[in-house]
C-alpha cells in the first residue's frame, strides 16, 4: 500500500515535470490560450464571485443552519411524495437565476440535510436550467419555439436524470429511507414564515444585483427599467434584510443599522457595486460571529465559510482549465483557447448525431454566466451551428461546466457524477436531433 503511494506520488511529479520541460512558450496559440484562462480568470473572479457566489454561499448557510432537516426530509427527502419532491426540484431555477456554478452551494447544502439522490440532481439541473430570464432571452433572441423547446427539455430533463439516478443507486436510496424513518420530528424553532422571508429576501438580493442587461438597441419594456433600478431595488431588499436581521435573527438593532451605515456609505463614496457587497458581507460576518444571543447565527456564517473553503478551490481551478481549452468570450472580446474557434464551428454544423453529440459534450464543459450563453449560440449559429445542435448546447451548457463538475465530485462522488455528467449529454444529444429533424 505504502508503496502504490509512493508510485502515485512518483507518477504525477514526472508527469508536472514533462508538462514543464516541453511547455511550447513559443507557440503563438499556447500564449494566447494562457491569455485566455487569464481573462476568463479575472472577468469571473470581477463579475461573478462577489456578486454571485458570495451571497449563494449565504443563502446555502441559511438552508444547513436555519431551515430544520425535518423540512428537507418533507420537500426533497427519501421518504417525501415524488410527485412533489420532483415538481419542487425541477421548477426551482424559475426562482433562482443562477449559473451551473452558483446552484452549487445550495445543491450542496441540500444533499448534506438528507435530500435524497433524485430530488437533489434534479434540482442541481434544473436551477440554472430554466434560470426564467435566460429563458425569455432565448425565445426573444434565438425564435420562440427555441424557448418553448428550452423550457420542456429543462423540465423533463430535471425530472427525467433524477429518476435515472434514483433507480440506478437505489439500495442506497433505500438504506438513506430507511434511516429517515426513525429521525425524530423537531419542532420548528421559528415559525416558517419567517424563515422563509429571510431565504427569500437573499435570494431576491442574489437575482436583482445579477440582472442581466438587455439586449442591445432594447430601451423599454420591464426587463429593461428594472436592469436600469437594478440597484434600487437590491438596496430595498437590503432593507428587508436589516429588519430580517433585527426581528427574525434578534441580533442587536444598534449592530445591524450601524452595519447598514457602513455599507450605504460605502456605496455612497463609490462608483463600483462591488465595495458595497463587500462590505455588507464583512458587515453581515462579523456582526453574526459576534453574536452571543443565538449560537444559530454564528453558525449560518461558520456554514456559509465551510461552502466557501469547500467549493471555491475546486471552482478556480475549473475556470482556470475551461479558459485555457475553450478560451473567452467576454468583455466583447473573443480570445481563442488552445482549440481553434474554427473545429466548434465546423463541428456543429448540420443535424447529425455527431455534430449533437459533440455540441452536448462542448456544452458541459463550457462555462456560461447567466445569459451568456444565448449571445454565445447566436453567434455560433451565425458561424453555421445547426438548430438541433444550438438546443443540445443550451440543454447540457447551463446546468454543468467543467468548473461545475470538479465541485460536484467533491460531493457525491466520482461515479455518480460521470453517472449525471453522461445522462445530461446522451438526453441533450437525442433532444437536438429530434429539434434539428422537427425544424
């Protein structure tokens, strides 16, 4: 044993080694795909970690410390009615607007309360899925029956994979049941009103400081006013906040105005919403740890630190490795990754199941935002991609990344997540050609 350790170790220092040793600096596309993981390195860490993950971790902690088991076990447990188990998990992106990578913590928060297999994988899928904005941008954007067609294959999809995964790890669905049976019920230490107003006041502050802009040359409409009082409105759930803090939490009122001071001043001195939410985080931490009243509310953000430690690793490193393969799109630049633009293009092309095969597994290991991915298709329609291909992407390309599945290995496991990786590229793959053969 002592020695497969040691070989292991061995292995993986000659293989660093070699990478080095023959690295091709010289090569004009090795530097630029380096470039490209560097952009799409600081556009993520600029536009996404603060902004979206940093309260996704929050609205995680609140699920493992302040929503009871007992609730879990109801709504997502192994026990649970799959009808509403399913229903509940595969309509959740209509609420939550997040990308493959902020649905993580709270995936991750529900699969430790005791969610069982299915139910969870469904909601993991369906949360950035049938995101309900990406949806409308798809249907205004890329044709109305391509948003129709969106909207049931994330659906079905949701629903579809986490029956799959439920059946194919079934003894140990049944094991988790059976332990369920005999967890007593708790008694609810708040009513669930109030838990729910702080959940969904965070949530309602994760989507409105993420709202996407629109499309370019739209100047009216309610997508358009509420992108232009984004801001606004996220400061008014902010002080929905204040008051969850104060009457729901009971941490000390001269602590939380005094913290909200801090973090309107912030935004007042600054130009960037950046510091604001910075600063309101540190606010919202120390304020937290420091409370001596309900051990609860030190432990929401030791929780929200735990998500934090366990994914964001796992994240850097996937963002790292998908923008040196594929490149990045933003910022309105497009740089190219160590894979020519011109293969994706050439390869999509047509209905055939290679070429939906191969926009599938493209999808999964791309990284899209929230919303970018619709901008990305049209361009890439326009370069020739077929539209059985252009749905297989936008079926398998939102819920995973290769970001999305390091994390979820450190989760559930290596097997089962090749298990949902391979379901989601084999479903998409049939959807797009039956869409290619309909249209």
């Amino acid at each position: 044993m002592e020695l497969k350790k040691e070989l292991k170790t061995l292995f993986w220092i000659v293989v660093v080694f070699l990478a080095v040793f023959y690295m091709p600096l010289e090569s004009e596309r090795f530097q630029n795909a380096i470039a490209a993981s560097l952009d799409l390195s600081r556009w993520y860490a600029q536009e996404h970690v603060i902004l979206c993950l940093l309260p996704a971790f929050f609205i995680a902690g609140v699920i493992s410390v302040f929503v009871s088991q007992g609730a879990i076990l109801k709504y997502f447990g192994a026990n649970a009615k799959k009808w509403l188990a399913y229903t509940v998990a595969s309509v959740s992106g209509t609420i939550l607007a997040v990308c493959s990578c902020t649905i993580l913590p709270l995936f991750s928060s529900i699969h430790k309360r005791g969610a069982g297999l299915g139910p969870a994988v469904a909601f993991l899928y369906s949360g950035p899925a049938i995101n309900v904005l990406a949806i409308i941008l798809t249907a205004h954007i890329l044709g109305f029956e391509m948003g129709v067609a969106r909207i049931i294959g994330a659906v079905v999809f949701a629903i579809v994979i986490g029956l799959v995964m439920s059946f194919i790890y079934r003894k140990e669905e049944k094991t988790k049941k059976e332990e369920q049976m005999n967890i007593p019920e708790v008694a609810e230490k708040r009513p669930m009103w109030q838990t729910s107003f702080h959940f969904f006041t965070l949530v309602l502050i994760l989507v409105f400081a993420n709202w996407g802009e629109p499309q370019e040359g739209v100047t009216d409409g309610a997508w358009h006013w509420i992108w232009l009082n984004k801001w606004n409105i996220t400061a008014l759930f902010s002080l929905m906040l204040i008051y969850s803090l104060i009457y729901i939490l009971k941490i000390k009122w001269q602590w939380v105005i005094a913290g909200g001071v801090v973090t309107a001043t912030s935004a007042l001195l600054t130009n960037s919403p950046l510091v604001p939410m910075i600063v309101g985080v540190a606010v919202l931490s120390v304020i937290t740890l420091m409370d001596k009243q309900d051990n609860e509310n030190r432990e929401w953000t030791l929780a929200t630190w735990d998500f934090a430690k366990q994914i964001m690793p796992m994240l850097a490193i996937g963002v790292v490795i998908a923008g040196f393969l594929l490149g990045s799109t933003y910022d309105g630049v497009s740089m190219p990754g160590i894979i020519p633009d011109h293969w994706v293009s050439s390869l999509v092309g047509g209905n055939s199941l290679w070429a939906n095969l191969f926009a599938s597994v493209l999808g999964a290991f791309m990284y899209f935002a929230t919303l970018t991915e619709v901008p990305i298709l049209q361009g890439l329609m326009a370069s020739g991609m077929g539209k059985g291909p252009a749905l297989a992407l936008l079926l398998a390309g939102p819920s995973l990344s290769l970001p999305n599945m390091l994390v979820i290995r450190s989760v559930m496991g290596t097997q089962k997540t090749l298990v949902f990786v391979l379901l989601v590229v084999i479903m998409a793959t049939v959807s797009g050609l039956i869409y290619g053969t309909l249209y």
